[in-house]
C-alpha cells in the first residue's frame, strides 16, 4: 500500500532496442525500424486532462498577476533588445 507521502516519480531515459517496444509505439513509426535499432525512450507521469487544465489556469492567473502588478515589456524594445543579442537571425 503506498504512503500518504509517497515520492513524486521523477522522469527517466532508458536506453532499449526496437525489438522492446511496445507494439503500439512501433506502429506509430512510418517504416518498421530494424529489430536492433536503438532508441532513447523517456518515461514520465502523465497528467489527466483536469491536470492539464487546472495548470493552464494557473499560468494564466499568473501572467494577468504580473500584466496587473506592470511586470511587462513593451513588445518593440524587446524585439530590439534581441536582435540587437543575436545579430543576423
């Protein structure tokens, strides 16, 4: 049974062949790779959509704090600042 203070998992990369995957991820490959073909597969929590939106919310919620409390830029001067950073892009 897990505690009430169970870890939260952190995201991992494990290294596997074609021949390990899953059959519903292979099929999401336009050719079917070589058996021994190596790929770099990260797992991570998923989010429910409830998640998904209750985050949105709080980004949201946080970029009108800071538009209400002046923390912005004027579009113009940023653009300038960073052209003037990365000259030729």
């Amino acid at each position: 049974m897990p505690s009430k203070a169970a870890k939260t998992l952190e995201p991992f990369t494990v290294e596997v062949s074609a021949s390990e995957l899953p059959k519903r991820v292979l099929d999401r490959f336009p050719e079917r790779p070589a058996a021994d073909a190596r790929f770099a597969v990260t797992v991570e929590p998923a989010e429910t959509e409830a998640e998904k939106l209750a985050a949105l919310q709080r980004d949201l919620q946080a970029g009108l704090d800071d538009l209400a409390a002046g923390r912005v830029s004027d579009g113009r001067e940023v653009f300038a600042r960073l052209k003037a950073r990365f000259p030729g892009g």
